[in-house]
C-alpha cells in the first residue's frame, strides 16, 4: 500500500535527518529503488516527473506498477508515489490514477494565482489523505523544459505558501537541477534559516540533490531540510554502468545481449547510489 508523505517527513522532521526522493523512469528503476529502501529499512519517496510518467506510458500505468511492485516484492518500508513538479492539470490526474503525494510547481505563477491554485489542490489533497508539496522561488536548472538560475525564495512569500496548509515545501536556497556548475556559490543557509524561521514547523524540501557536498547536504537537514530530491545521479550511475558494460565488449558474449543481462550492472549502480544517498541523509533503520 502507498502512503502519504505526511508521517515519514514528520518523523524525520522530529528525528534530524530526511528522506530521499529518488525519481523513476521505467521498472528496472523502480524495482532497485523499492529494493533498496527495503534492504536499507528506510522510508522512501518514488518521484514522477511528467515527462517520466508520459514516458511510462500514462500516470495510471505508473500507479499500477508501483502497487503491485510494492505488493509483490513484499516491501514493507513507508512508500510514496509523488509527482515531481506537477502542473495544475497534472496534480489532478495523479490524484486521480491513485498516487499518495503531489507536488504542485506554481513558482511561475504570479503569487495570487499560485496561492489560488495551491488553496484548491490543499483542499482535494486533504479530503483524499495525500501529501502535497509547493515550491516558492525557481530551483534552477532545467525542470522539464523551464530553466532557473537558482534564486533565493522570499521567507516571506514561503510563509504565506506554508500556512496554505501543504505538507511540505520546497524553498529555492542557491540549489539547481542537473550537475552543479564549478563556479557555483553553494546553499544559501542565511535563506533555509530565514525561510524555516517562518514556517516553523513545515518540513522543508531539498530539490536538485546530486552533486552538493555531504557537508552542506548535512547542514541544510540540521536547518530543518526534511526531504532531498534526487535525480540525475541515479541516470549518471545508470549510464556510465551500461557504459562500461558495453565497451568491455561483454554484449556480444555468449548471451550477453540479454536486456536482463544487459541492464543489470546499471541497477545494480543505481542501488549503490540509492543506499549512499540514505546513508547521507541518515534515514536508514527509521522505517
Ligand atoms: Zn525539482
């Protein structure tokens, strides 16, 4: 069974440490993500962005596979499904096809509409049990097609989002998608701090985590960063794996092609960085 995102970021809220949101982009990815939260004992967040949920074919597809996933490994850690950056349209149909938590991304909204369009999804979100996360302030780097430069939210634009009632939101503090740039000036902490200041007890969210150092990574969980977006470093682990695979000639032995075969060195190393990653962020052992 999914769940909302509520109680396992309460808890890591309370505990001082945060849970990973690890996205997925078809069954191979999914399976080593369940896997390892299961393996590591920890609460885990499946992200869905919607270019990834049109990609598994339709967010009913991806609902469905998750629950019998879930079913059929016998995983029994805390899971939620998530859409990652929802539109206003695409929190609605994830709702709809059953996932447990929704982000709705209203940054590029003007700040009235973004609060009339969060009140509204608040509303549905609370009656069906599911999570909601907003984000105030561009993260930076590209989110499916939209390209940030990584801005500082407003502390005070964050508390009126927050009292919104959102279980969860996502600040911008400096942070970008995507590999980090080596002139990159790092986390706004003056930012976290002010932001979690206002919002009190709001579990606070960390997008774009591959790449920031271990240390500020630590610093902005102690600043009251209760879940940690990661993304791209599962597709990097994934594609140097299969990389090497493939240049070690080893798909043209013996039955080498087989996409059980062939696949398998890539989930293994988005499993090593899956387990990294809760090690980090000290969820491990809190399911
Ligand atoms: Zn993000």
């Amino acid at each position: 069974m999914l769940v909302s995102a509520k109680e396992m970021l309460t808890k890591a809220k309370a505990g001082h440490y945060a849970v990973g949101q690890f996205n997925i982009n078809n069954l191979e990815w999914t399976k080593a993500i369940l896997q390892t939260a299961q393996e590591c004992n920890s609460p885990v967040i499946l992200g869905v962005s919607e270019g990834a949920g049109k990609y598994m074919c339709g967010f009913k597809t991806v609902a469905s596979m998750v629950k019998a996933m879930v079913e059929d490994l016998k995983i029994t850690v805390p899971v939620a499904l998530h859409l990652d950056h929802g539109s206003y349209e695409g929190a609605k149909a994830c709702i709809e096809a059953g996932f447990s938590s929704i982000m709705f991304d209203g940054s590029h909204y003007p700040i009235d509409e973004n609060v009339a369009k969060t009140t509204e999804l608040v509303s549905i979100c609370e009656e069906k049990g599911i999570s909601i996360e907003a984000e105030v302030g561009a993260i930076g780097g590209e989110e499916d097609g939209v390209v940030g430069a990584g801005e500082c939210a407003d502390p005070d634009e964050c508390k009126m989002i927050a009292d919104l009632g959102v279980t969860m939101l996502a600040a911008g503090i400096g942070n970008i998608h995507g590999k980090y740039p080596a002139n990159w000036a790092g986390l706004s902490f003056s930012t976290l701090a002010a932001v979690q200041e206002k919002t009190g007890a709001m579990p606070l969210v960390l997008h774009g985590g591959t790449g920031i150092p271990a240390e500020q990574i630590k610093k902005a969980i102690d600043l009251g960063v209760s879940k940690i977006n990661v993304n791209t470093e599962c597709q990097l682990a994934f594609a140097a794996a299969t990389r090497g695979y493939v240049e070690a000639g080893k798909d043209l032995k013996g039955k080498g092609f087989d996409p059980r075969k062939l696949l398998a060195p890539g989930v293994e190393a988005i499993k090593a960085t899956v387990k990294e990653k809760m090690e980090l962020f000290g969820s491990v052992n809190k399911a």
